[in-house]
C-alpha cells in the first residue's frame, strides 16, 4: 500500500511549501502527500505533511482551530511599510526614520490585537479574486482589494526589542496572516511596519521538536520520523474491533462493536486489533457509523 503517515519538517527560508511537497515526494517515492498549512517562502519552521493514505486526513487535521491553533516567531520592523508587508516588498508609503517605540507601548499595540478581529489579508496573498490569486493581479499592477475575514489572536507576546525591530510570540487561529499583523500594529503605532522574518514554532501539537530539518530528510529518517495514521487525529476517541468489524467498515457497513464502550458519541477512529487505522466512523453507543475507510 505504500509509505502513509504524517511527517514534520522543518522548512528552510527561499522554498515554498509546493517545493517541499515535492521534494517529499520524491525521498518517500510516492505522489500522495500534501500539506496542511502553507508558509509563505521567507518563513521557515514547521510544516505538517500527510503522505500516502494519510492525505484523506487533511480536511479533518485543519478543521483543529481556536485562537491558539499555530504559533509563531515574528521580527517585525518598524518604520516603514512595503508592498508585500514583508522584507521582500518596495517601500510604500512614508518613512520614519527613527521611529520612537518603547516596550509599554509595543506591549499596548500588540494588545488591542488579541482577541477576535477583522483582518484585511496582504494584497500579495493566495486569495483568490474572480477565480485568479490576489499576487498574480498585484504582480501586474492590478489594485487588489480584499475584503477583511473574522481571525483570533490567542497571544501576542513581546519578546525582545531592539532599536526599530521587535521580536513577538503570536498564537493565533488558522488563516491568520502574521504580515497583516505586522502591518497594522505598525499602522496603530502610527510608525508603519513589515515583516522581516517569521519563523512557525508549532501548528496544532506538532512542535519543532518532532520536525526534521529538509536538509537531512532521506528515507531512513522519514521512516523513523513518520506518524502512523491511527495516531494522527489523537483528539479523537480511538476503538478497536477484530477483524469481521474491520472488514465490514471497509465496505462502508454499519457495525456494532462488542466489547467496545457503550456511551460513545461523535466522530471515532476505529482501528484493527494490530492498530492499523481501519475507518473514521460516527459512534451512537456501541454502533459504529464508518464515513471514510481505508
């Protein structure tokens, strides 16, 4: 059947996430693998990756939100903004050259951004506008114009400041742009601002330490590194039935699952007796509903 897990990896800056799609792709000798949750090029840290059979369990793992889904490192440098709202956009707008911060007012800034809030996303975003992606319009010239979306910000931490350059901890929700963060602090700051380096610490329970660096990713260490699937969606409830339960969830049956507890409720993964993953399935007591087998 294939190599199927989840893998973490460290992203360098200078790739996109699709670069080290395919690079995956190529170590672990399969097509299947997909990620869940892109990083701009510049950003480096962890990304989540679903190899083989693993890959139908994406919509499940970015359905994990709250206001502390990911975190992450960000240096935001204040004085000017720029067209990309990071380091690697032209000046827009105008400049300060020494802009007069203090860690009470950044800590203030940062405050008014914790919470639920509207966020405009940057015009060179994946957003997609009349079919096309925002970035390719603001390549050409094309005046994007986003509407803002509802995100959480669960911490905004200053963690150091140095001249005009500030390093800050955000736990946020998915679909969070930490460039627009970076943007409108400096714009309630009245000083402007942009990213000029942004590193992912942790994307739902995966944490750097579990991510392997690209640079040593071959296939020895994707198979000591991987997830087995019946591990993947931890949260939920885990039940176990032989192997006639197994085979009739294979085949999209109902089942009633001996042994198993009688007050389940909700969506379970269902494994085999040696704890491969067999199903996801809806429980309602001891029945076991499957709606996507493997």
């Amino acid at each position: 059947m294939g190599i199927s897990g989840l893998l973490v990896v460290d992203k360098p800056a200078g790739l996109t996430s699709h670069d080290v799609v395919a690079r995956t792709r190529r170590v672990a000798s399969t097509r299947r693998v997909g990620h869940t949750g892109t990083l701009d090029p510049m950003a480096t840290g962890v990304l989540v990756l679903c190899l083989g059979r693993a890959t139908r369990l994406i919509p499940y793992l970015e359905e994990a939100g709250g206001p502390e889904a990911k975190e992450y490192e960000a240096r935001i440098r204040f004085g000017f903004e720029t067209t990309t709202d990071d380091a690697l956009g032209e000046v827009r707008g105008d400049v300060v050259s020494r802009p007069a911060l203090t860690q009470d007012a950044l800590r203030a800034g940062l405050a008014s951004f914790v919470g639920r809030i509207q966020q405009t996303p940057p015009a060179f975003s994946a957003k997609k506008i009349g079919g096309e992606r925002a970035y390719a319009l603001a390549r050409r010239g094309t005046e994007v114009n986003l509407d803002p979306v509802s995100v959480e910000v669960g911490q905004a931490e200053l963690l150091a400041l140095d001249g005009d350059t500030a390093t800050v901890r955000f736990a946020c929700s998915r679909g969070t742009y930490i460039r627009a963060l970076a943007r409108d602090l400096g714009r309630a700051l009245g000083v402007g601002a942009h990213l000029t380096a942004l590193r992912r610490t942790r994307s739902g329970r995966a944490g750097l330490e579990a991510a392997i660096p690209l640079d040593r990713m071959n296939a020895e260490s994707i198979a000591s590194n991987l997830m087995p699937m019946a591990l993947i969606l931890e949260a939920w409830p885990m039940v176990v039935v032989n192997e006639e339960g197994a085979q009739n969830l294979r085949l999209g049956r109902a089942i009633n699952a001996g042994g198993n507890p009688t007050d389940l409720s909700g969506r379970v993964r269902v494994c085999d007796e040696a704890r491969g993953l067999v199903a996801l399935a809806t429980a309602e007591g001891s029945r076991l509903q499957p709606f996507c087998v493997f």
